[in-house]
C-alpha cells in the first residue's frame, strides 16, 4: 500500500509544488487528508493516530515535504551556479563582517499582498534563515539534503493534525 501511494497518488498532490504550496490552513489540510485518508485505510494501522500511521509506515507529512522542496530549492539558488540567475528575485542581506554571522540572509519584502505571501520567493523566507549554518553551509545539495533529513522541522508546519 505504501508503494503504490508514494508511485501512483503523491506525485499528483506534489507536482509543481515549488509554484502552488498553499499557506491557508484549510488548503494545506484538504492536500494532507488524501494522505491521512489513505493511511486510514491500511487495516493493520488503522486505530492509530495519524502521526503513529505516519510513523509505522515510514512517511512524511505532506506539508513537511513541500517546506524540504522550499528548503532545498532555496540553496540551489543561492549555492549553485547554474541558479544564480533566480538570485535577483531574493532580497539579500550581506552582514557587515563585524556581526556575529557573516552569512547572507534572505530578506522579507517590507509589504506582503496575500497573493506575494504564497509565492515560493516569500512563503518559507524564515524558516531558511533560521536554519543552522552548518546546514545552511553546506559544501554539496546532497550533504545539504542529508542534514536537511535529520532537523525537525515541525514547529513551522501550520497543519491541524498537529494541534491536537
């Protein structure tokens, strides 16, 4: 059952997400519950809660996902030259060499529409800055991706399944 979820329905709930990841709770919950549904449906797990499906079958949330998509799209463009194109799209902050990090930072645009807030070039802005620079360092994508894996980053998913 796990196979055929991750072949055949989690590519259609995250294809282009890097274009459509919802911000509004009710939309990132309507993705989730095609995940939660499915999971429910595996007899041997059924009675547990769906983080514990989660968890027994080895998966994601799908929210989780989507913000490591955000996360690693973020350090292609600024650490890999064949992006570096998209880097004017980002304000960048360089730290005067004086302050405790030297390391840039991706700034918020000073005023967000709601349309601007959604947009991969704002939605998930903080959480990089926040992440370690051990991480945020990183010397390849694929060691970036590896400690990526290991940071709990649940505290800046907005889903419901998680409130309760």
């Amino acid at each position: 059952m796990r196979k055929s979820f991750i072949t055949y329905i989690r590519p259609i709930l995250e294809y282009n997400s890097i274009i459509w990841n919802p911000s509004h709770i009710h939309l990132i919950d309507l993705i989730e519950n095609v995940q939660k549904k499915f999971t429910k449906r595996i007899p041997s797990i059924s009675n547990l809660s769906y983080l514990e499906r989660l968890e027994k079958i080895r998966l994601d949330p799908l929210e989780l996902r989507r913000l490591r998509f955000d996360l690693v799209n973020y350090y292609k463009i600024l650490s890999l030259p064949q992006y570096s194109y998209l880097t004017n799209r980002f304000n960048i902050y360089h730290p005067p060499s004086s302050s405790r990090t030297c390391l840039p930072r991706l700034q918020l645009p000073l005023h967000a529409t709601s349309k601007l807030s959604s947009s991969f070039f704002y939605r998930n802005i903080d959480v990089f800055n926040n992440l370690p620079v051990d991480i945020r360092t990183s010397a390849s994508l694929d060691s970036f991706k590896s400690n990526l894996q290991k940071l709990d980053l649940t505290r800046f998913l907005k889903c419901s399944y998680l409130r309760y």
